[in-house]
C-alpha cells in the first residue's frame, strides 16, 4: 500500500496596499459615473415609443424637486 502526500501551495499572493485600494476604488467611481453620464444622454434624446422614457425621466426630476426648466 502507498500513501501520496498533498502538499498545498499558494499560487497567486499579491501584497495589498492602499494605493491598489485606491486605484480600485477609483475605477470603480469612474465606471459609475461614465455608466451614469452614458444613462442620463440615452434617456434626454430617447425619442421612441411615443417619449415614454424621456417622460418618466422628465416626472422623476420633478418629484424629486430638481429643477429642469
């Protein structure tokens, strides 16, 4: 009878930082706001099915007291 011996290795250790962190959260913020700008510019010229988006968004804005006009 043989007996294999398992050995554990660890293969990807990366030393964290703050500034991965950092870096990190900033990707994040920036695909957040890119994602936000890109919503807002579909939604403001969204011209089909008879302005439905565009009106949804346009009543939102108003009932949330943000000026528009």
């Amino acid at each position: 009878m043989t007996t294999k011996t398992i050995t554990s290795r660890t293969l990807c250790t990366r030393p964290t930082s703050d500034a991965g962190v950092s870096t990190r959260r900033m990707t994040v913020a920036v695909q957040m706001i890119l994602t936000g700008a890109v919503l807002i510019f579909v939604v403001g010229f969204a011209q089909g099915s008879g302005g439905f988006l565009h009106n949804a968004a346009h009543d939102t804005r108003h009932a949330a007291s943000f000026p528009c006009h």
